[in-house]
C-alpha cells in the first residue's frame, strides 16, 4: 500500500469510531445529561441522577457515601431486558424500582444491604429501566407494583 491509502485508511478508522463512541454514549430518552431531572411515581418526586450510558451503569451508586431523601439514580437501557444488579462497593442500604416499557412498576427489591455483595436481584420480566433510592423510601411513599411512573 502507498502512503495515501495507509493515511485515508487510518483516517476511515478514526471516524468510524467516533461516530460510533457518540451513538454508544449519547443520552436516552430526551433527557439531557446536564438537566436536574425527576421522575415520579405514584405522585411522589424523585430527583435522579441519570445512568444511561455502559460507563455511568456501571459505577451507578457505587462508592458513594450517602444519598438524601427523594433522591435517587435513573438506570435506561436502550431497550427492554433482564436487568439485574448487585450491591458491590456499596456504602448503604437502598431500594431498586424496575420500571416497564409502559412506565409502570413491575418489581420493587426493598431494603437491599451492602453485604449482601455479590447476590443479585430483579424481576425475571424485561424493565427498560431501574430506579435506585434510599432503603424504606419505597415503603414510606406506599410505591407498589403497578403504580405509574413518569417523566
């Protein structure tokens, strides 16, 4: 190969995976990564912190020292599955909501305990997304399945 065709091969590379790094990691749903963001459920306000990208979902609340009341982490994934998810390198004891396609609630895991590492839980029906809060604010807002969430 001639030195023309190494530089535009190369350059060929270099686009493809740029475009591609923006479509892996571009935000889901209309939301917009620098907006303060709330969901509610059963009339009750959450203010979240958005994971929508592989990296964020994977950090998700781990290593965090505490999290406030009516407050919590948003997990959407690019399309409806089995989610599961674990407590490592947690630092407190939380809630996780799965929420359907159809925004409404399908499994609520209360009380979950950082030693509980490296069990995992969730529904074996498919979410679209899941919503961390702190443990007892599933009961102390009487969420239960079924009840609608929305943006």
């Amino acid at each position: 190969m001639d030195r023309q065709k190494i530089q535009k091969s190369f350059a060929l590379v270099i686009i493809i995976f740029t475009i591609g790094f923006f479509l892996i990691n571009r935000p889901s749903e209309n939301l917009k990564p620098t907006e303060i963001k709330y969901i509610k459920i059963a009339g009750t306000s959450i203010k979240f912190d958005l994971a929508s990208t592989p990296l964020t979902q994977a950090q998700g609340l781990s290593g965090r020292i505490k999290m406030g009341e009516g407050e919590g982490m948003l997990f959407i994934f690019e399309k409806p599955g089995k989610y599961y998810f674990w407590m490592k390198d947690m630092n407190f004891p939380i809630d996780m909501i799965w929420i359907g396609e159809d925004m409404r609630v399908i499994y609520i895991k209360k009380n979950a305990q950082p030693e509980s590492f490296p069990k995992t839980y969730g529904p074996d029906i498919d979410s679209k997304y899941v919503l961390e809060v702190v443990a007892g604010f599933s009961e102390k807002n009487n969420l239960k399945e079924g009840d609608r969430a929305e943006f």
